[in-house]
C-alpha cells in the first residue's frame, strides 16, 4: 500500500543525519524560487506590455483572455496530470509554455500569439500545481525530519518562495525600463531586444529547475497498468469536485477569485488607465517595479509571522483594508494631476497593491496547505482554477468597461471574499475549542 502524504519517506541522500536533509529542503526551496524568478521576470514584464504594445485589433489584451481562459480550463485536469508526472517533471515541462509564448511576442500575430497563450494555458495550469504540491511536499518533509512545528515551516517557506517570485515585477520591469527608456516601447528593434533577453532569461531558470531533488508521490495511476477510459473520468470527476464538498474550500474560494481578480485588475487596467496617461509607455516598468519589490518585501515578512488560522486572518484583514482603500481614493477622489503628484500617485498606488497581492499569495498557499493535507496537487489546482477564471474574465472585458465601473467591482468582491474568510475563521476558532 502506498503511504499517505503525511507518511510520505523523506528523500535519501548521501547523508542520513537531518543536518543534510535539512539543507536539502532548504536547497529545493532555493532553487524552485531562483527559477521562477528567471521565467516570471521575463514573462511578468511581456505580460505587462500586452496591452500597450500588441496593440492592433486588442491582439495583446486578447490574447492574454485565451491564455487565462486556457489556464482555467487545464486548471481542472492538471491535478492528475501532475501526479502521473510527478511534481519536477510537471515543473519542467511547464516552463515550456512560458518559452514559447514569449518567442511569439517576437512575431506578433493572431497566428504565433493565439496558439502560444493556449498551449501557455495548459503549461501555467501544471507548472502551478506541481509548484504547490513541490513545496508543500518539501515543508512538510523538513518539519518532520526536523521535529518542527509544521505551519511554521510552511509559512517560512512560502514566504520565501513568495518573496522572491514577487520580485521578478521588479526585476523584470527595470529592464524594461532600461531597454525600453529612450521611449522604443512601440519599435521593433526595442521589443525584440526585450524579448530575446527574456528567452534567454526563460532558458536559465528552465535549466536551473533540472537541480530539483524529486520530490512527492505519484498517483495511484501511475503504479501498476494504466486505467480505463471511464476509470479515468471518474477519477477526474473525484479530483474536480471532491475539494469542493468540503465547506472550508467553499469559504476560500471567494477570496482565490478576488486573488485572480485584483491582478488582473493591475495587469489591465492600473497600467492602462492610470500608469501610462500620466508615466507614459516606459513608465509602465516603473511602476511595476515598485509593485513588484513591495509585493517581494510583504511577501517575505508575510511568510515570516506566519504560523496558523490566527496570523493568516491578521494579515489577510490587513491586506484587504489596505487595497480596499486604494479603490476607494480612485473612485471617489483620484484625478490625474500634473508635476510631481503626478508622478508620485501612482507609485503609491502600485505599492499598496503590491502589499496586498503578497499577503493574498503567501496566506492563500499556507491555508491550502494547512488544510487539504491529503489532496494537495487537489487544493492547488482550485486555486489556480478561480484565480485564472476571474483573470480571464477582466482580460476579456476590460476593453468595454470602465474603469469606474471596474472599480465598483473590485469593491463588492473584496467585501464578499473578506466576509466569506472571516467566517471561516470564526468557524474553525469555535470547532477548535469545542474540540479542547
């Protein structure tokens, strides 16, 4: 019989004591952060210039909606994906998508970016998955062999790996503001040259992922002859839907979307229609720098206060109070002015959001972690299902809304994640006491 995930044999090395298995978790969770920060500095730039440079017929704007509706769609079948493949292998196989993506943005046509943005969709749906079920595999196995308290450690880790992810906004977008600074967003020697720096980016951190210590258990299919057709479909069905019978997902699930939601919300239209009428083109990295290093910063402390139920809810009600009050001074207050303010404005803007993404994306991947011990690869695949979803989603109608109408919606949905969050905490604060 296979063991659990919580019974899951530590990795062996050459050296037995838990000195060398502690450096070896800890070396994976290096590793796995190094390489998601040489493709997501490249891929998080281009990501942010879509709109501004792709700009015949909303080709960029377009074809960032496919990816996102792509990515929702693998999202459901990526969970058995990644157990048949096991979590190195989905890794590596994911940085593909991202590869070729960013080799279409060479050529931009509706012929390289549409095919690109849907293979990308299945590439994001496994790389994120076999992410979380990679880390939460290596937090778990080095709180055991290190007799340490295991929501600690799964908060550190995270942090980290939170952390240095969110600093590719800032890397990432200085160089394109310094390749792109003498105002060459639109001209194709200087997109070209962004690009082929970002391939080059994208290569490194594909080749750096190969160093991973194998990690996790593969499923059921992958032991003995492989399953029928219908056995199939009925374990996809179970892996879909059985997260969603349990009512702690249920309350999570608005707070994933709003996650996807307040992303998208800075990827499409804070660039748009705040950043470049007053920052210009180029300005769009600026900013995105500041929102990234910000979304880095939170992210590590995030990932160092927390320990359970109690500090998530502290930081998650910080994180949303905080953007819930930047959507307020744009619908209410804000007006582009000229000058200094001008340029100041947004730069706030874009650090409060940054502090706010970072609380989302450590607090969301620790309370997975902590709750859905025995269906991680199950937990994560929902994550990134709600959260591409409402990606998608603003993608697509982000050219026929405006902004103050956006803004109306990102209200409602904060209210609503927040309040479905909070009572999940006060829910499982009072069926932990009546358990004591």
């Amino acid at each position: 019989m296979a063991p659990s995930r919580d019974e899951e044999t530590p990795l062996v090395v050459a050296d037995d004591s838990p000195v060398e298995e502690g450096r070896s978790h800890t070396r994976d969770v290096h590793i796995i952060s190094s390489a998601f920060l040489l493709i997501f500095l490249a891929y998080g730039a281009a990501q942010n210039l879509e709109s501004t440079v792709n700009t015949e017929e909303d080709l960029g704007t377009t074809s960032l909606g496919i990816l996102y509706l792509s990515f929702t769609f693998f999202s459901l079948v990526a969970s058995p994906v990644v157990r048949k493949l096991g979590p190195k292998n989905a890794l590596i196989l994911g940085t593909t998508g991202y590869w070729l993506f960013i080799a279409a943005n060479l050529k931009p046509t509706w012929y390289t970016m549409v095919p690109a943005a849907l293979y990308l969709g299945f590439a994001a749906s496994i790389i994120w998955v076999g992410q979380g079920t990679y880390l939460t595999s290596t937090a778990r196995s080095h709180a055991k062999d290190n007799s340490l308290h295991e929501g600690t450690v799964i908060g550190h880790f995270n942090g980290e790996f939170w952390g240095m992810f969110a600093s590719h906004q800032f890397v990432g977008n200085l160089i394109t503001l310094a390749l792109l600074r003498d105002g060459t967003g639109g001209s194709t020697n200087g997109t070209t040259l962004l690009f082929s720096v970002f391939l080059v980016s994208m290569t490194l951190g594909t080749i750096l992922m190969c160093f991973l210590n194998k990690r996790g258990i593969k499923g059921e299919e992958a032991q003995g002859s492989s399953p029928n057709f219908y056995a199939s479909v009925v374990s996809l069905s179970k892996t879909v839907i059985r997260p969603l019978y349990d009512v702690r997902m249920l309350l999570i699930i608005p707070l994933m979307a709003y996650s996807g939601l307040q992303q998208a919300f800075v990827w499409a239209d804070y660039t748009e229609y705040i950043v470049s009428p007053t920052l210009g083109v180029s300005g769009v990295g600026g900013a995105m720098a500041v929102y990234g290093a910000c979304d880095a910063i939170c992210s590590l402390a995030a990932g160092r206060f927390t320990s359970g139920l109690k500090s998530i809810t502290i930081i998650v009600s910080a994180g949303a109070f905080i953007q819930t009050i930047i959507y307020l001074w744009l619908l209410l207050i804000y007006s582009p002015v000229s000058g200094v303010l001008g340029t100041l404005y947004p730069l706030i803007m874009a650090a409060a959001l940054g502090i706010g993404d970072g609380v989302l994306n450590t607090q969301l991947s620790a309370l997975l972690a902590i709750y859905f011990k025995h269906d991680t690869e199950g937990a994560f695949a929902q994550l990134k299902v709600w959260q591409s979803g409402t990606i998608s989603a603003v993608f697509f109608i982000s050219p026929y809304i405006s902004l103050q109408a956006m803004l109306v919606v990102m209200l409602v949905t904060v209210s609503v994640a927040y309040g479905a969050f909070m009572y999940l905490s006060i829910r499982e604060k009072a069926l932990s006491h009546s358990s004591s």
